[in-house]
C-alpha cells in the first residue's frame, strides 16, 4: 500500500479488501484522523499493526482479518473509542487480548 495514500488527510473510507496487496501497514495510516472505515481484510499483508492507527480517532469499522499480520495487538487499539466493529482475525497475531480494549464501550463485533 503505498504511504502517499494515508496522506489524504481528508479520506473517510478505504475499502482494499479481497485483493492481494502485500507488504505492511504504514506507519503513516496515523495520519488519517477523520477516516471512517477502514477494510483492508483478504490481502497478504504483513508485519505488524501499527500503534499509529490508534490515531484514527474516529474509526468506526476496522477490518484487517485474514492477511500475514504478526506481533501483538497493538494497546492503541483502545484509543479507537468510537470503534463498533473490529475483525483480526485468520492473521499470526501473538500474546494476550490487551484489558484496554475494554475500552471500546461502542464495539458490536469483536
């Protein structure tokens, strides 16, 4: 995905699923602090989640199940307090659930 993308500071969805991108997640998805929905599900994506998208403040939808994503789930997850549904599944993730996703009072799908 290239970075340029998530400098379009004013985007509100992006919708890449079911496609086969790879590489990682940019740090710079942090920029997008108005994006609403964000499916990025079915790719080969990998790496790690980038603590960067807890500044997505205003995410509704995130959707990166099924890609290559490996690492912990990232604490800044629980800053997406407006979040209502969340998908990582089918990915390589590792470690505990983090308790500040308790946070997520909105969250419908988990």
């Amino acid at each position: 995905i290239p970075v340029e993308l998530f400098n379009l500071r004013f985007l509100r969805h992006i919708y890449l699923s079911k496609n086969r991108l790879d590489g990682t997640i940019p740090a710079n998805v942090g920029n997008l602090g108005d994006l609403l929905y964000l499916y990025l599900q079915n790719n080969l994506l990998n790496g790690t989640i980038p603590a960067e998208i807890g500044r997505c403040s205003s995410l509704v939808e995130l959707d990166l199940g099924d890609n290559e994503l490996e690492g912990i789930i990232s604490v800044e997850i629980g800053n997406l307090t407006d979040l209502v549904y969340l998908d990582l599944s089918y990915n390589s993730l590792t470690g505990r659930v983090p308790g500040i996703l308790g946070n997520l009072t909105y969250i419908e799908l988990l």
